[in-house]
C-alpha cells in the first residue's frame, strides 16, 4: 500500500463515517477534514469504495459537497430516503437539512 493510504488511516476514516447519525449525511471534504487530512476528498471516497473489504459501515450517509449521490452506488439514494433523508432533485441531499453537525 503506499504512504499516503495506509490501514491507519483507513481505519480512522471508517471510524469516522461510523459516527455519522441516522438522518444525516456528511461530505467527503468534511472527512478529510475531520481524518486531518483536508485536501484529500477524492481519497475519502478512495477509502469508502474500499470499506467492503474492512466489514460494514454507513458509506451511503457521505456525499459529494453539492449533495449529490456517488453515480456508481445504485442502492446510495434508496438507503437514504429509508433514514429519512430528502433530495433537492434526482441526485442531490437537501445538505441545508440533513448535513452533520461536526
């Protein structure tokens, strides 16, 4: 594995994602932020496309900064409507309402 995505790190962005509450979702920007690493985004979603191989964990509750859902993960917005999330349009959490309060 490289330095930059290592099994410390993966584990403390899946503890992280682990703390988001039911009915609120959290962006990839505000897990790097909160894992210390907030310029890396794009490796929070890196890590969670891995998160299978690690056990079970709420992945589904990250979107991207506008709201919107990851475009490959087809079950993200029924798993979210289920915990009572709401969308602004087709794609995108009303993240006024629903975003976590870190």
């Amino acid at each position: 594995m490289n330095k930059v995505l290592n099994d410390d790190l993966i584990y403390l962005v899946l503890s992280i994602v682990e703390e988001i509450p039911e009915g609120t979702v959290a962006t990839y920007g505000q897990i790097a932020y909160l894992a210390g690493k907030p310029k890396n985004s794009r490796l929070i979603g890196k890590i969670l496309s891995l998160s299978d191989f690690y056990g079970k964990y709420p992945c589904h509750r990250v979107v991207n900064c506008n709201g919107k859902v990851a475009p490959y993960f087809t079950e993200q917005k029924k798993l979210l409507e289920h915990e009572g999330i709401s969308f602004k349009n087709e794609a995108c959490v009303d993240l006024q309402k629903h975003k976590w309060k870190t």
